[in-house]
C-alpha cells in the first residue's frame, strides 16, 4: 500500500527461499547494467500488451479508464516519482525535457514500443552516478556545524530543483546531515569519510544493478496505480513470492538471506528446515558460491544481486545445493566451507497466526494475533482439505484456546493488511452462526452477498478485535462484520479504509507459443461494503473505543491517494443482532482511562506516539552541532529518566531502545545486531495488547455482576453450536 519506489528494489531486503526460480539468474551474474543494455525486450513488449488488454476492458476492472493522453500523463507523473520522490535527482531541465514523453507512453504501450521508459531511466541513472560522484567529493574536507543551517529532509512536495548548482546544494545539506549524526555519535573524521564514502558508493552500485525487467515493472506498475491504487503488475519473481507468502510454505534450504556490502548473508534460519536441522549454517554466514547437486560447477555469487543468488538457491524438493560459505566471524580472505543442502518443503511458521494467555486478575484472556489473511490458493482449487488457511490454523488455534479454558479471545489484528477475501469471510464463520458478512459490488453495479454458510461457531465467548491504522482489506471486512452483528468490542485506532477487492490475473495463463514468463496483474474488480450497508472504504472501521492515534487519515491511509474510488452506501444485507454493545461502552471507557491514567507502560507509549507525531511534523532538522548535540543530551536524559522509572518499577530496561544515535543506516548495523533488534522487538511490553485484553476483562466483570445490564447487551439467549473437537 505505501507508494512503489523503484531504487526500492535494489535494498538488501531479506528473502525467503522458495520454490524454482522463474527466470534464471543472467550469464555472468549481477554485473553492472549499462546504458546499451538498457532496451525493452520482446517479452516485455508482449506482456505489456497483455496489461492494456486486461486493464483497459471493463468486463475485468471495476473503473477502467481508456488508455489516452490523459491517462498516459498520469503514468508519466507517477513513474517520475517512482524513480524520484524526493527530487534529489533530476533537475527541472530533466523534467522539462521529459515533457516530449508525457502523451506518449499511451501509445507505447499500444504499440508495444516501451522506448520512452527507458530513456528516462537512463537519464536518471546518470543523475544518480553524478549525484553519488558529487556526494562522495564533499568528504575530501570536514563541514562547518557551527552555523545556523537546517536540512529539509521531506523532499516529496518540493519544486524541481531549478539548476545542478540548487541541487547541489540540497545534497550539500544532506551529506552534512549524514556527517553530523556520525559526529555526534563519536565518530572520527577519517571514520565518517569512510562510512560516508562506502555508503554512497553502494547507493550507485545498488542502482546500477537493476536491470530492464525492473525497468518494466516499474513503469508498468505506474500505468497500473493510475486505474486506482491497488492495481498493480508483478514480474515472474514478484508473482512467485507473492504467492509464496500468501501460502506460508515453501521448498528451499530454509533461510533467509540479505544483502550485505558484496555479500549475501544468512539474515534469519527458519526453525525445522534443512538450514537448520544439521547445524552447519548461522547467522551471519556469508555465501560466496553456489553448485548444483553433488558435483555441479560452483557459481561464484559475490556482488551478485541478492535475487539472483535466491534464484540459484531455490530448488525442488528432494534435490541438493551446495553452498561455498565464509563463517560469521571469519575474515574475507579465509578458505569458506562447503555445505551441502537437500532442499525440503519450508512452513513459514512466524508468518502464521499465533496465540497467547494474558493474565487480567482472575480474567484469562487468549489472544490470536494473525499478520495476514493467508490462504494456499493452488490447493485450495485442487480440492486438497488440509489446504494452509487463516482460517484453519485459527480454528486450531481457538479449540486450544478453549481447552486452556480462557474467558474471552482477543484477535490481534494490527499491521494486518488484508490478504483472501474468501478468508475473510470464512474466518468470520468462527464467530457467527451463518449470515451474510460482506457484500460485494461489481463491475457494472450487481451486488452480491458473502455469507457463512457453515453451522456451528469456533468461539461463542466474549470477542474483541484489536486494530490500528495499518490493519486493511480483509482485516476491515472481519471487523466491520464482527461489530455490525454486534458479536464484539472493536479496539484500538481506525483503520485503514481500503474498501475495495483485487483479483489476481496470471499473464502466463494466455496462449502463445513460447514459454516466457509474463507475471501477474492484480486488479480492482469490485467494492466491498459492509453488511449494514455503509463503507469502509476512506472512512475505514471506527473503533468502539479508540487508542491515541499514531497515524492519522492525512497521513497515510485510502484517502491520501489521489485517485482512490469514492466511498458510498448501498442497502444493508438482512442478518441478525448477536448483541448490543452501546451499553457497555460508557463504562468500558471511563475504566479505560482510569487505569491508563496510572499504567506505565501505556504512558510511555502515549508520550513516545506524541513525541513522533511532532518530530514528523518538524520536516526540518538543524544543521549546528550545539542544538543537535543538545537535543541529544535531552532525549539522552528522558531515556534515562524512563530507565530509572523502570527499574524502580521491577520493569526490565530495553537496552537497544536505550541507546544513542549509532549514525548508521539499518542496513550498515551487523547482521546480528539487526537479528538482535529485531528479537528485542518482539520481546518489548505490548501496552495496547494488555489493555484490550483488560478492557474485554472489564466487560465480562460489568455483565457478570449485572444482569440487567447483561439482557440489554445479549439479548439472544440462544447459544450457537460450538464446532467439535
């Protein structure tokens, strides 16, 4: 959902290791890409035909747009900010040459001629190496933070720079910055050009390894957001790992990889994969080569991209990879060691949902925290019952739940972006005894219903459904559902108001008379709308009762997209009231803030959310040592004020939040202390969790003392059949 950048794609982002590659990796490896090599190819020009065919028909899109002038200078608009959002690139000389290509790409796409898109990315790349060349230049001498500057780092709703020598100053004020984090962090002069230089360097490297096919999706994903934001193409290698997430399997070695400096590096290995099961692998391992099968050549993979070498990984069950590794702690120049792999099929079980026990007084509160509506969509259509779903393994998760004899579930749903709408609707039939959950708007106005037709319920206690922002799509229609019908407290912030559904079109499903791999469209085909009638879309799910906001509706969400489909209402869909929450409310608050007001935790997240909102505001940072450094020593002082409370409190102390500003990039950090961060993270207090969990604690102790109260929020006496174990 966050808008596509494409030097993005270059990042040292970590891979699962999924099933056979779609496309090899190229002769040689992830060499350098130039200019001459920069040209569409005939796959291209015949999958881009495929897209217009799809996205200009609208027996398939939900508001198709004809593919005109018009429309080819919205692709224009947004393809320049793929490549250039923060405009510290092209000047507005570039922009105003562009303009020749503006109506243009309309009829490069028809024609099948994408010339126009990669002129501009090769304008951009030499930008990009001038930029870098320039960057690196002002390291020969040490800045001057004594003066009164500031550094504008929000760049996205700036003018083009209106000369090289006004860009020269925005990339002036950006090293500065970059130098005085280092200073600040104790860092020498000699230490800050090297970190510096290397930094920069890597950004020109990065770029230069895309190649056509990122090219391609890019500009064809700009064609795609300008029908509506959620339209979208992916390569082969996109649609594969998109399809591999969505499934929570995989067949492979079992690791994650990352990119690090020339190296590709284990970043995490998954618990009971083949990576794991020997002990021959550990975090932090670099690969420098790789062969096939017992006696295949090995391929040297260093400074190749990082999917290139995951193309090379990637493998059928059954079949063996060796892999030529360089340990953790073992200098670039040691001999590596060979490991030998036979790949198996992968659960991605830290993707799944999860469950938990919070303990509220004599109150046990399970939680199912689920990240994603998750579905094996290739077993599902060969009928396989044992097919990975949402929906089942939450089903599992909740007889369990049920035997460990809790009081009331909680469904995380926070960061939850969507995923399978039939999910949706079937994770839904846990809850409700048959009725309809969403209805569904589309092309050309007809309107159906998605019900649960199943009888019986997974869970017929007290529910809530924790959600923030972030949580879209599928985790909107479940919410939505769950409080039209009454049957739970929805908690936390409004969501993120994305009331529409996409479908998935493979490209390779046309005939034609090669085997290229063409990828994958997702497109917009219909609206969802509540069972009440109303939408989500843009106004997203209310909460019963609402947490401070970290991000609201201006910031990020359905309505900051400019050509987001409008929200409207149609008839409700006949279904039942299970219960009548309103009551309970007033109560459920003032209990609420009563005991926020003196809960730690809670505070401290609610100053930090505060504190972020204002620093983002800012959009500008000063440029002199003295404010910096006392800016330093200020939040340097509150961390310790809050240690200090925390340990008085008998509360544990979070040493990587507590510590200073290192000057690094995420990626510059040890591939350990990144997996160190990111342990630390999972295992920090969850304020919001508890509080849900407290709150439905509440509900229970008001219905159970009063039962006046209790036929005025249950007024169905009728209990619905509990599913068999």
């Amino acid at each position: 959902m966050l808008k596509h950048k494409l030097i993005a794609l270059s990042a040292a982002l970590p891979l699962a290791l999924a099933v056979a590659a779609s496309s090899a990796p190229p002769p040689g490896g992830s060499a350098a890409t130039t200019l001459e090599e920069l040209r569409p190819n005939a796959e291209q020009a015949a999958a881009a035909r495929l897209v217009y065919g799809i996205l200009s028909d609208s027996r398939y899109v939900y508001r198709a747009k004809p593919l005109d002038d018009q429309l080819s200078g919205e692709i224009h608009r947004r393809y320049l900010e793929s490549l250039d959002s923060q405009k510290l690139f092209f000047t507005q000389a570039d922009i105003t040459r562009f303009e020749a290509y503006r109506t243009r790409h309309d009829d490069a796409i028809k024609n099948q001629q994408l010339d126009p898109a990669y002129e501009i990315f090769k304008v951009y790349l030499q930008r990009v190496d001038e930029r870098v060349a320039y960057a690196r230049r002002l390291l020969a001498k040490p800045f001057d933070f004594s003066g009164a500057e500031t550094w504008n780092y929000d760049r996205e709703d700036a003018a083009w720079a209106g000369s090289s020598a006004e860009l020269d100053e925005a990339w002036r004020k950006y090293v500065k910055n970059d130098a005085l984090r280092l200073k600040l962090a104790g860092r020498s002069q000699d230490e800050i050009r090297k970190t510096l230089d290397k930094r920069y360097a890597g950004l020109g490297e990065r770029v230069h390894e895309l190649r056509g096919d990122d090219v391609f999706e890019s500009f064809m994903n700009a064609y795609a957001s300008s029908i509506d934001p959620h339209t979208s193409y992916m390569a082969p290698r996109s649609a594969e790992n998109f399809n591999m997430q969505m499934r929570l399997s995989l067949e492979g070695i079992g690791a994650v990889l990352q990119r690090q400096d020339e190296f590709v590096v284990i970043r995490t290995i998954v618990p009971g994969g083949p990576a794991g099961s020997g002990g021959q692998l550990k975090v932090g391992d670099r690969v420098v080569a790789v062969g096939q099968g017992g006696s295949g050549p090995m391929v040297d993979v260093v400074g190749w991209r990082i999917d290139d070498v995951v193309a090379l990984i990637r493998g059928k069950k059954g079949t063996r990879v060796r892999l030529d590794v360089l340990a953790a702690e073992a200098g670039t120049d040691a001999k590596p060691q060979q490991i030998s792999i036979v790949r198996d099929k992968v659960k991605l079980e830290e993707q799944a949902a999860q469950k938990r026990v919070i303990e509220i007084g004599d109150r046990r509160i399970g939680v199912v925290e689920l990240p994603t509506f998750y579905l094996d969509f290739d077993a599902r259509r060969r009928g396989d019952k044992n097919a990975r779903s949402a929906t089942a393994d939450v089903a599992k998760l909740l007889r369990e739940l049920r035997a460990e004899k809790v009081d009331g579930v909680v469904v995380d749903l926070r960061d939850n972006g969507g995923g399978s709408l039939l999910e949706a609707v079937e994770l839904t039939g846990l809850f409700i005894d048959q009725g309809p959950v969403v209805q569904v708007r589309e092309t050309g106005g007809r309107v159906s219903v998605e019900s649960d037709d199943m009888n019986g319920v997974a869970w017929d206690g007290p529910l809530a459904v924790l959600v923030n922002r972030s949580s879209a799509s599928a985790s909107e229609i479940f919410a939505a559902a769950i409080q039209d019908y009454g049957r739970g407290l929805i908690i936390g912030e409004p969501t993120f108001g994305k009331g529409t559904v996409q479908s998935l079109i493979d490209l390779d499903r046309f005939p034609r008379k090669d085997d290229a791999k063409f990828g994958q469209v997702k497109l917009t085909v219909a609206q969802f709308f509540r069972v009440d009638g109303g939408t989500t879309q843009h106004a997203g799910v209310l909460p019963d009762l609402e947490f401070p906001v970290s991000l609201d509706a201006s910031e990020y969400g359905e309505s900051t997209y400019d050509n987001a489909l409008p929200s409207s209402r149609i008839a409700q869909a006949p279904h039942g009231n299970l219960g009548n929450l309103a009551a309970l409310k007033p109560q459920l608050l003032a209990q609420h803030k009563a005991r926020v007001a003196t809960d730690r935790e809670f505070k401290w997240w609610a100053e930090d959310v505060a504190q972020f909102r204002a620093e983002r505001d800012k959009k500008v940072i000063s440029l002199n040592e003295a404010e910096r450094a006392a800016e330093r020593d200020r939040l340097a002082a509150e961390r310790k004020q809050r240690e200090a409370e925390r340990k008085a409190a008998g509360l544990a102390v979070d040493e990587i939040t507590s510590r200073d500003d290192d000057g690094l990039t995420y990626s510059e950090r040890s591939v350990a202390q990144q997996a160190a961060e990111e342990e630390a993270a999972k295992n920090r207090p969850d304020p919001l969790l508890r509080e849900s969990a407290a709150i439905l604690a509440d509900a229970l102790d008001l219905l159970s003392a009063d039962r006046q109260l209790t036929a005025q929020v249950l007024p169905i006496t009728r209990e619905p059949t509990v599913w068999a174990e």
